[in-house]
C-alpha cells in the first residue's frame, strides 16, 4: 500500500479518530497519526523535482510518496519506507 503524504493530509478523518487508532482506546495525540522513518539518509529518499537538493536542510519542504511498513496502533504511528521525495 503507498500512503501519499501531504500537508493537506486531513488526520481528523484518518485512522486516529475520536475512537483511537484502531483499537477502541483514545489516541495518544491529539493532532492525529505521526509518520515515521527509521535508518533512512538522504540518499533513500529518492529526490526529484525540477533541482532535487544534494543534501536536506531546516526549512526545506517536499511531498513525500511512502510505502507503508507498519502502524502501531497504540501509538499511532506509521513506519514508512520512501518511495520518492518531490521538492516544492
């Protein structure tokens, strides 16, 4: 499954509602799923766009295109691998 993640993405309609994440209990957040990668650098991320950065600084923004790993349902989180990065 790819997850498509945006800054429009809405996570007061996503998987942690006012039900919790799944499993009938609260959410532990009150902004909704967290996204996470693990042991990835900035070659893993696949930049592109019209001039993809060689390295990733503060203030940089993309539009990330992930495969979802897994989610933890206790904490709302999902664990992404990268499929491609877009600069914006």
């Amino acid at each position: 499954m790819l997850a498509k993640l945006s800054r429009n993405f809405d996570s007061s309609r996503g998987v942690c509602d006012s039900r919790g994440c799944g499993t009938g209990r609260r959410p532990q957040t009150a902004d909704g799923p967290n996204f996470k990668y693990e042991e990835v650098n900035t070659g893993n991320l696949h930049l592109t766009g019209k001039q993809p950065p060689a390295t990733v600084a503060v203030g940089d923004t993309f539009r990330f295109v992930a495969e979802v790993i897994e989610f933890n349902t206790v904490q709302c989180v999902f664990r992404l691998a990268p499929v491609s990065t877009e600069t914006r």
